[in-house]
C-alpha cells in the first residue's frame, strides 16, 4: 500500500487494551493493520484477563509506563493516524488528549476513536468516570468516532432503553465537537448491518447483508482500526468508514471458533479488491435496498460516450457511431423549461429513438421524462436534492424501462449510486480536467479499473481524455464506456471514426491490473 519510492511502511498507532484471549483490543487492531499494509504501533493503556466466555479483570497501566510508550515512539515512529479503544483510567484520556494536541501542531493527524465500554461477553470495561473523560477529552479530538449503539447511548448519558434513533444521536455525538461520528449497527438484528454515517461530506446509512455468526469478537476493533488505516493513508473520514466496515466484513466472513464463547474475526489482505464487500450508502434516513443488479435496463454499450452541448451535435456522435451520447445543456436556473431548451431535448431524444442509440439527457430529468426521454444521468447535487415524490416519479420510470446514469467521484459517492441500483455509474475526473470546476483529485487509470470491478454495474471513466491512446487506456481498464467532449473537435461524425478504432485497440490489449485498493481523491482538510 506504500508508493514505490517510499518504502518506510506508514504509521499508524492503537493505544487500546490487550486481550488474553487473542480477540479484541490489539490483537484484532494488529491484523486490521496487515491487512491493510501499515505498520501498528501497540500502545498498552490496559490489560484484560479475558477468554471468549468472561473478562474476569481490567487493570490500567500505570501512568509513568503510559506516557513512556508515546515518548519514545513519537521520537522514532510518529504516527499519521491514531486509533483508540478501551483506555485504563481518566488520566490515560486527559495524557492521550493532551498528546493529540502537540503531535497535530506539527500538522494534521487523524484520530479514530471506538468509545470500548464494554466486553462481547457483556462485561463492564469502563466506569462512569472514564465514560465522562472520554467524553470531555477525546470526542472532541476525533476525527471519526465508532460507537456501537448502546456506547452511544452511555456516552450520551441515555438509558439503554432509549429509543433516540442512531441519526439523532449521531447528530448529538457530533455536536460534542467530533468531526465525523459512525454508529455501528452489527449487533441490531435484521437482513442488512448497518451503521449510520455523519460526517462533513455524507449522512446516512452505510449497509451491507448481514453474516449470520457467533464468533463475532473484535468486530469494532477491526473496523476502527481498518478506518485508522484508511485515513492514515489519506482517506477522508467517509471514505475511510466504507473501507473499515468493508474490513470488518470480511474479518467476519473469516472468523473462527476458539474457545466456548464468541470467536474472534480475522481480517486478510484482498478485502478491498471483492465487491461483495462494497456497501451501499442511503440517500437520507430510509434503509436501502441491496441488489446486486441494476433494476432498469440490463444492456450494456461498449465504446465512446460522447458528451455534448446542442441536438445538432447529438445528431452527429450518432452519425459517427458513438455507443452513448449524453446531452449536456447548462441553464442558470436548472428547473426552468424555456422553449429552446424544450426544443433541443426533444430533437436529441427524438434522434436517439430513431437511431437507437441511447441519448441521455442530463440535469433536465423532468422535462426529459415529459419528452420521452430513455435515458436520463444525474450528478450527485442532483440526487441528494431529489424529495420522495421526486423518487417515486424516477422508479416509476424505471419500471417502464428509462436507464440511469450517476456520477461518482468517491467512494461513499460510488456507494450512494449502487443504493440507487443505476445502469450506468460514471467515474470522474480520470484526468485532470478543465470543463468542470470540481474539488477531486485525479482517479487514474488504477481507480477506473478498481470501479470497473466493484461497481456492479458499467461503468464510464469520464474527464480529462484528450487524446486517442488515453481512450485506448480506458478501454484497457475494463469501463464499458470512455467519454470523450472537447475531442469531439468541430467535426464529430467525423472525428468519432478515430475515437471508435482507438475504443477497439485498447479493447484488444492487455487488461489494467487490478489494485488492490483505489488511492484517495479527495484531501484531508487539518482537523479544527
């Protein structure tokens, strides 16, 4: 996971607790690091005498030893990300905290804290005193909090019977001063596990079909461990919950029996290359759907999406053989419908249906349905602004056969659209690109071939293709599609030849190889 020409492994740190019994705490922290690649620094901040059926004794290291262990690591080993989870006493919070501080005045540093109250066995791991330090010295530090519901609760100061829903008191463990807070859901029951995310960037809930197993010890720690990881790498928080509970998943999937009581989860290497293990994400606080498949068309174009700006244009990309032709007309105001506009996605849908090429008609889903639009894309804004009547016009359309488009850009962007079950998912920029004013970094030919693998559905790299051997280069990735605008030249019909001979050449290469994790597209920003 390291780059090539920076071969010291990246750092991370768990201050947590030792399990005896080989299950939770560093133990499961030290095999969520191998899978991912970095390097784990265990700091001891307690030790349990524990199996899988009892913890029959917690004891705190004592302070001198705890502050010795960050010492002599940050002199040699600073850390680019820190995870913590069960901590012996307040004064180990208060030392941690007061730690956080000076290591991120010598720049940004992510923290994942898993507020650990209590033990799979259901044991009591911490008192009220350490829940009330954790609270007023380490949640206001995180940068990604990974509380399970009944932690919430506790740290909230609720009863267990508390009915608040997980966004609510997500929206309140947030407002203690987090920046981003997950609220696990394994241990709730039902088809699906999920775990309500909000952070800056997302809100909602992050799910995928529940194993059904005993041997379930450590699951919080894997996931906290595998987001420590992700960030310390150069995730955003958001991305770096899909790639933990993708992590966690798996871990589950390789658990195994030892002992009498709950066995521990084993995180692998390879997680982040299966999609069974990407989740969906929901659009607001209504529980997704999962499927596998998407739920309007099932036929797949191959070759050059053009996109463009005038009827006329569409006309001419389907003269020259496009396999895709999206029409792109930029208003001021997106819910007007003036005559010309009207005009102009009415002869594109009109050329498409006599051709049968699809032609998709982006932003103006509306109108575009009122036409008899096959096919429509939406960007992301356009998704999150969509109300229940907006959603139940779109499935409906759906059932009649319209194909959906959806850009992405990120991970829990790629995971929002497959909760949408679309036919086609674009990802974006592949390179640098100009015709879009837009905070993502470039994903590269090594992110295109990992969405081309785990979206579920085709995919079509989109930005920043110039020139005839990058489109080649797409089509070597395994995306169905490569978009192709400002290339397009004066002369469409015309240039489309090129473009299409160059689709066919990269279709007869050798594939992409297939990374074992896409890199980050979006920067951290320092934590507050």
């Amino acid at each position: 996971m390291n780059h090539p020409q920076n071969p010291s492994p990246t750092v991370i740190w768990s201050v947590a607790g030792h399990d005896s019994g080989g299950g939770a705490g560093l133990s499961a922290d030290q095999r969520a690091a191998d899978a991912f690649g970095v390097h784990l620094c265990p700091v001891l901040a307690a030790i349990t005498a524990q199996s899988t059926t009892a913890v029959t004794r917690v004891a705190a290291v004592p302070a001198d030893l705890f502050e010795a262990q960050l010492d002599t690591l940050q002199a040699d080993l600073p850390p680019r990300a820190i995870k913590t989870g069960l901590l012996g006493d307040p004064d180990q919070v208060q030392a941690l905290a007061r730690r956080i501080d000076r290591l991120r005045e010598q720049g940004p540093l992510p923290v994942v804290v898993d507020p650990v109250l209590r033990a799979t066995t259901g044991a009591t791991l911490a008192d009220d005193a350490l829940r009330q330090a954790l609270v007023r010295w380490l949640l206001p530090r995180a940068s990604l909090a990974t509380p399970n519901r009944r932690e919430a609760l506790a740290l909230l100061g609720l009863p267990q019977t508390d009915a608040t829903p997980a966004p609510a008191l997500a929206a309140s463990l947030r407002a203690l001063g987090g920046e981003a807070v997950l609220i696990t859901g394994g241990d709730d029951g039902g088809d699906l596990s999920c775990d309500w995310l909000d952070t800056p960037h997302a809100r909602g809930w992050l799910a995928l079909p529940r194993l059904d197993t005993p041997h379930n010890h450590g699951t919080g720690c894997t996931l906290a461990s595998g987001a420590a990881a992700a960030m310390a790498l150069g995730w955003v928080g958001t991305d770096a919950a899909v790639l933990g509970k993708m992590l966690a998943t798996q871990a589950l999937r390789h658990a195994r029996a030892v002992g009498r009581g709950a066995g521990p989860v084993i995180a692998t290497r390879g997680f982040g290359s299966d999609p069974s293990l990407l989740p969906v994400l929901s659009i607001g606080d209504t529980l997704p759907p999962w499927a596998t498949t998407p739920a309007g068309t099932t036929e797949r174009p191959q070759g050059v999406y053009a996109i463009v700006d005038t009827a006329e244009r569409a006309e001419a990309c389907i003269a020259g053989g496009a396999a895709m032709v999206q029409l792109r007309i930029k208003t001021d105001d997106g819910t007007a419908a003036p005559e010309h506009l009207r005009a102009e996605l009415t002869r594109a849908i009109a050329a498409g249906q006599r051709s049968g090429v699809p032609v998709v008609i982006n932003d103006h889903w509306r109108l575009a349905l009122e036409l008899g639009a096959a096919a429509l894309h939406l960007g992301q804004e356009d998704l999150l602004a969509l109300d229940a009547a907006d959603h139940h016009t779109l499935a409906r359309a759906r059932a009649a056969g319209v194909s959906l488009g959806l850009s992405s850009h990120s991970l829990w962007e790629l995971c929002r659209a497959r909760s949408m079950q679309p036919d086609l998912i674009a990802c974006g920029p592949v390179w640098p690109t100009t015709t879009k004013a837009m905070p993502w970094q470039p994903q590269g030919l090594d992110n295109l071939a990992w969405w081309a693998h785990m979206a579920g559905t085709a995919v079509v790299g989109i930005g920043g293709v110039l020139t005839h051997d990058q489109l080649a280069q797409v089509a070597r990735s395994g995306a169905a599609m490569g978009c192709v605008v400002r290339g397009l030249g004066d002369d469409p019909a015309r240039s489309l030849t090129e473009w299409s001979a160059a689709w066919a050449q990269g279709r007869l290469a050798a594939p992409l190889p297939l990374p074992a994790l896409p890199h980050p597209t979006l920067g951290q920003n320092p934590p507050a």
